[in-house]
C-alpha cells in the first residue's frame, strides 16, 4: 500500500449505520436529513417508501383493506430511493412520488398497507440492500429499523415527544383551516401510532439497545447535536 493510500485509509470515517425510529412527528426526518448532511452519510427515509407503494395501490384500484390484494400487488411497483440528505427522491415506476405521497388519503391509508407481512419484506430486503450499498454510511430512519431492518445498526436512537408537542409540530406544517384544528391533528396522529404499533408485524417499537431521546422541550438543533455527538463518539471508537 503507498503512503497516500495508507494514510487514507487511516483517517477515513468509519462506515457507520444509524437507526432512528420513533412516532409521527417526533422529528425524524428533520433530524435524520441534518445529521446526515453534516456527517457526510446517506439518508434513507423508509416511511416514505411504505407512502409510495400505498400511493401506487391507490392509484391502481386496490382496496387497502384487502390484505390478500395488497399481499398479491407488493411485488409489482418498481420503487426507487435517492439517498442524497439535502435533496431525498422517491420514485415509483419511474415517476417521481414525492408530491402524492404526502397527501391526506395516502396518510390514511399507510397504516393498513404497511401492516401487510408482503409488503414489510419486499420493503425491508430494499432498505438492507441500501444500506448495505452505503459504503460513506448512512442514516435510516423508520418505524422498525433499529427492531427487524437493521439490527445489527451501530447506532440506534428512539425519539419521542409528547402528543400535543407533535400535534402542535404538525399544525405549524399546514394553512388556514386545516392549522386551526389541532384536536383532529392529534387525533389522527394518535390513532396512526396505536395502528403502528399494533400491528402484528414488526410493529413501532424502541430496539432495546437504542438510546431514547424525548424531544418535547429540545430544539430541533437540540436533537441534531445530540445525535451527532453520538454518531462521532462511535466513529472514533
Ligand atoms: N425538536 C423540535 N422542536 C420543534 N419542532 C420540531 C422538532 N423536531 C421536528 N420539528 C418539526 O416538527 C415537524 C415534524 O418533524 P419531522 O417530519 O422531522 O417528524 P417525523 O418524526 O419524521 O414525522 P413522520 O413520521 O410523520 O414523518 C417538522 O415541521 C419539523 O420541523
Ligand atoms: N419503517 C417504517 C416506516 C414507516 N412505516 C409506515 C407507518 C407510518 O405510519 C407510515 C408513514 O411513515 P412516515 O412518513 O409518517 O414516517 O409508514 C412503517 O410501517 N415502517
């Protein structure tokens, strides 16, 4: 090895893989796009991936709660994630999602879609095969990624908040009359978590080795620093 080469190898970053699960609205995606951006990794949002293929059954006239529907159509949309933290892509038979994913009837409907067994495997063989092709590292942020996706992550973090911090979280997201009713935000956002976390399947749950971070009273700058510490602490382990 030449002295440059070896030198390199020295002082690159280790490869590491970052978990982050938590509930609707704990600040997830915030924290895992900035966190990623400022360490140089990849950043994979999986909840967006279980938006795209129940947006693609939507569009294809399956009924989400058919489950043996569901089950029999997981294989058939080709979805594809961009990795990069300061521009995210999801596209689904190559177009791009990322604007009819964030609709109302997809948000509805997600919880049903992502409970069925088929569709968590052909999703979770996806994000392992991302991961695994993430040789800067990367930082996966989901539902069940520190639980059954990547269980073997170097660091697992489990964020919370209370409801009405993320309730409140949310309303400042949207306009006008939807904003004013923040009973219904934290109610919908309530009836999703107890969805998530019910389901038989890999359901929400906190790995027993992540490291649980409540951020009602944090900033989000907060929250960022916090994991950074964490991810560089294991870097130079
Ligand atoms: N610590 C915080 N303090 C205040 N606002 C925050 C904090 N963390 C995140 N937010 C804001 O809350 C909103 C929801 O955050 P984010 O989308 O990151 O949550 P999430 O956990 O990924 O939610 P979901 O699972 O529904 O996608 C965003 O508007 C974000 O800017
Ligand atoms: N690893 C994951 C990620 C997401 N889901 C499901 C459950 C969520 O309600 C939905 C949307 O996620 P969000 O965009 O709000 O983060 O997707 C899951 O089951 N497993």
């Amino acid at each position: 090895m030449s002295d440059t080469v070896e030198t390199a190898a020295r002082t690159a970053p280790a490869a590491v893989i970052v978990g982050i699960d938590g509930p609707s609205g704990t600040g997830k995606s915030s924290t895992s796009k900035a966190v990623a951006a400022k360490l140089g990794m990849r950043y994979l949002d999986t909840g967006a991936q279980y938006r795209a293929i129940t947006w693609w059954m939507l569009s294809n006239g399956i009924d989400v709660d058919d489950a043996a529907a569901v089950a029999d159509a997981a294989g058939k949309p080709e979805i594809v994630s961009g990795t990069d933290p300061s521009a995210p892509t999801i596209a689904v038979d190559g177009a791009d999602a990322s604007g009819p994913i964030r609709t109302q009837q997809v948000t509805a409907a997600v919880s049903a879609v992502s409970a069925v067994p088929e569709v968590r495997t052909r999703l979770t063989e996806l994000q392992r095969a991302i991961a695994a092709g993430a040789p800067e590292g990367i930082v996966v942020e989901g539902r069940d990624v520190g639980t059954t996706v990547l269980p073997d992550a170097d660091v697992k973090i489990y964020l919370t908040a209370s409801p009405e911090a993320r309730a409140a979280r949310r309303s400042g997201e949207l306009k006008g009359k939807e904003a004013a009713d923040l009973a219904a935000t934290q109610a919908a956002l309530v009836k999703r978590d107890a969805a998530d976390s019910g389901r038989k399947t890999s359901p929400l749950a906190k790995a027993a080795d992540a490291v649980e971070v409540d951020t009602t009273e944090l900033t989000l700058e907060q929250v960022i620093e916090c994991v950074v510490t964490l991810v560089e602490e294991k870097r130079s382990a």
